[in-house]
C-alpha cells in the first residue's frame, strides 16, 4: 500500500486493540463495580478535590479501560477519600473501594494512597 | 347482552383500549382512581415531537366514551379467580365477574425530592417537568422575574440505581428539548443550559428536534450528569457538573432549574399484582409474556396488559399498544373454552 502520509501516527492514537491488561482484569476482580461506570461526570463534578486539582475519577476509571494509566494515575494522588462521588455516583459504584483497589494493583507510589 | 371487560386505569391506554373494546362489541368497565380520565395527558401542555397540544390528542378521545362504562374516583378493591372468570370489587360497592382484565395503570412520575441533592421542595426556583407544563398549560404569568439563565436536568431517578430506577425513561430527553425550545420560544434573552448523558433521540423526527433545538434555538447541551444544586441568599441557584467531553468540572449560576423527572412504575402495581398473583417485574413494572412478542399477554389466563404499565413508553407506542391489547382480548374471549 502507498503510504501519502497522512496515516495516524502512533502515539497520537489510542491502540485498544493491543491493550492487553492484566491489572485492570486484577481491579475487576477486587471490585466488580469498575466496570459500571457511565462516565456521567457527577464524580467529577462533586469531587472536593477537583476545582483545585487534575483529580477526576472519571477520566481515571476510562484511562485504566483504555490502558493509559501511566497519564492519569497521579491525579488520585489528590484524592482525600472524602466519599462525595460515593454519594452522588448514579450506579452506586463504591467508589472509595474502587479507589483503594487501584491504589493496591497499581502500587501505592504511582498513585500516593 | 355484550360481555364486560374491566379496563383499569383511565389514562389513554384505557380510554383508547375501551374504545376499541367497544367496537368490537363488548362493554368495557373503565375504572379510574382519579376524579377525572385522561391519567398524565390531561395535565400536559404540548406533545413532542411537533408540539401538537395534548387536549386536541384527548379531547376527541372523551368526546367518544358511548357504550364504554366508565367510573372515576373509584379504585379495585379485590380480584378473586372464580372457575374462568375474576370477580373484581370496585370501591364503589359494584362488583363484576369478567373473563378478562386489561391493566392500563400507566407509571408514577418519579418523584424528584427524592434526589435531595438537587433540591426540589427546598429552593423555590427548581421545579419538575410536570410544573413547567401545567405552567404553559395555564397561561399564567412567570413565576419568577429576571430568569436570565435555566437549566434542564435530564435522567432525573432514571438510570439511577440509588433512586432505585435503573431503567431509561425513554420520553424525557426529547421533552427537555420540547421544553428548552418553547422556554426559549417565549423568553428569546434566556439562555437555556442542557444537561444530558446521552441523548436518546430515538423516535422519527426526535433528531430534528434536537438539531432545531441547537440551530435555531441556541440551546447549550452539556454532556455531564448534574451532581448538585445550590443557593445563594437572593434564591440563584448554583449547579455543578462535569463538562464530561471538555474534561473539567463546572459551576453556573442559574435562575431556574427544570429537573426531568423519569417514569417509575405505577404505585398500584404492587398491590395489583397481588390481587390476581402475579410477579412483576425486577424493576416494578408489569411483567408480560414477551416484551418482543406478547407484550399485552400476562402469565395468567384473561389478564392483558397495555401502555407504561409494562414500561416507559412514548404516546404513541401506548395508543397502539391500547389497539393491540384488545385485539389479543378479542382473541382470547373467541378461543372456546377448555
């Protein structure tokens, strides 16, 4: 095929077909819950942490989906572990064991928990 | 001497359903717990998607009630299985033994105080769906001056397992653009904030409604659930979500608020389903045979099911339910008996 040059390149794509993701199955294991998330953005919204912060648990949940966690996993690093995403999240994601189960199969220095 | 058939509930899956009951040549025994028919239709404004008014949907409809027995203010009081027949006592002290019933109970609006972070009872400027309609349907002068900016809420306790309706309500994202563009239509210097988490504009001309609603009425969708709500000392509202496609939380000042309050399964259906032994459904709604194939047939024999009883649906989808559920009625009425 003749290549013109205005393929994607790489790294401005995201390759899902080549994520394969052991952690993220280990983190559905611990917390079945991941998987449910409508990307609503009531999280987000609601999160103390988030009007000073890039924290936005949202973006965390569907970056671990897409195999970035490198990118996003220090913005839990701004998570108090207050609870108000809990409270707000329309499915009812227990999002502070979501939290500290991405804490604990991610390793505890990439996120600070 | 035609045979009876008890219709219950006096929304427009009854009245319709009673109707073509009629004209097949039975009487149909029209039970309504409310002092007047026509269930939620009678108290809306204008109908998506071309915002026909609702009375000129159902004023023709109770203009045309010859040969159908119809009682308001009345409720079931007990349905019991006799041999092939249920007997069902009215409140009204009559009683009738019928081979079939049709449950036309339709759904509760969700009741929105429930999601108290978004403060329906508490700050005066949110109000529900329902309150913007009958406010356009009585004509009446603006509750509030200077509403400079409102906002629509859509999925409100749909979709929400906490609320415990996991369920899409299906008719709100096209009313919230219904509404959003007549606001619009009559307060042109408004500016009207949707927000959605997706836009289900499933039915025909619903998307040119939705396109109209961004081209010629300006409206600003925002893709993000709102997560709360609220006021300052001069009654503003303060709304917070996340701006989920631009990545960042925000926080607007508003003047009003309109929350979308979603179908929920009528508050009778228990107690129904009880009378004639019936399980429903996980989410509370009527549970028929088939919702692909059988979707007015119940488990049990000569009871029939039509409009949201079984699950949100739009006006029309109801009617024609309504047509199809006396035609399986007329059906099971001329299969001898066993």
């Amino acid at each position: 095929m003749i290549d013109f040059g205005y393929g994607l390149t790489p790294s401005a794509t995201l390759r899902i077909e080549q994520v394969s993701n052991p952690a993220f199955e280990e983190l559905h294991q611990r917390e079945p819950d991941v998987v449910k998330c409508i990307a609503c953005g009531s999280c987000a919204a609601s999160c103390a942490a988030g009007c000073f912060t890039e924290m936005n648990l949202r973006k965390v949940i569907l970056s671990l989906q897409r195999g970035r966690e490198k990118e996003t996993l220090p913005m839990l690093r701004h998570c108090m572990l207050c609870g108000k995403c809990q409270l707000v999240c329309p499915r009812g994601i227990n999002t502070r064991h979501l939290i500290l189960s991405i804490g604990k199969v991610y390793g505890l220095e990439e996120t600070g928990l | 001497m035609s045979q009876n058939i008890v219709v219950i509930g006096g929304g427009p899956a009854g009245i319709e359903a009673s109707r073509r009951l009629r004209d097949l040549g039975y009487t149909p025994l029209l039970v309504e717990k409310e002092p007047v028919l026509g269930g939620h239709l009678a108290r809306w404004d204008r109908l998506f998607p071309d915002g026909v008014e609702a009375r000129s949907v159902l004023e023709p409809m109770l203009q045309d009630l010859d040969g159908i027995k119809y009682f308001t203010d009345t409720e079931i009081s007990s349905i019991n299985r006799l041999k092939d027949t249920w007997v069902v006592k009215f409140s009204n002290g009559l009683s009738a033994q019928v081979r079939a019933i049709l449950m036309t109970t339709g759904f509760d609006l969700f009741k929105a105080e429930k999601k108290e972070e978004y403060g329906y009872g508490i700050y005066e400027r949110v109000i529900t769906n329902a309150d913007l309609e009958a406010w356009f349907k009585s004509g009446a002068a603006p509750q509030f001056d200077h509403v400079h900016t409102i906002g629509f809420v859509h999925c409100v306790g749909s979709r929400d397992e906490k609320a415990g309706n996991r369920q899409c309500s299906k008719v709100c994202c096209v009313t919230a653009v219904k509404q959003a563009c007549e606001f619009k239509e009559k307060f042109p210097e408004t500016t009207v904030y949707c927000f959605y988490m997706d836009l289900r504009m499933f039915g025909r001309k619903f998307e040119d409604l939705y396109l109209k609603a961004q081209k010629e009425y300006g409206i600003r969708f925002v893709r993000g659930r709102v997560s709360e709500v609220s006021e300052d000392i001069d009654g503003h509202l303060f709304v917070k979500a996340e701006d989920t496609l631009f990545g960042k939380p925000m926080k607007i000042k508003m003047d009003m608020l309109v929350l979308m309050a979603g179908m929920t399964p009528a508050a009778d259906t228990q107690e129904l389903s009880r009378m004639v032994n019936i399980l429903p459904g996980e989410d509370g709604f009527f549970q028929p045979q088939s919702l692909v194939s059988n979707p007015c047939t119940s488990s049990r024999e000569g009871i029939f099911f039509a409009g949201t009883a079984t699950g949100p649906k739009t006006l029309p989808e109801t009617l024609s339910e309504a047509g199809a559920a006396a035609l399986a009625i007329d059906r099971y009425l001329k299969t001898p008996l066993k």
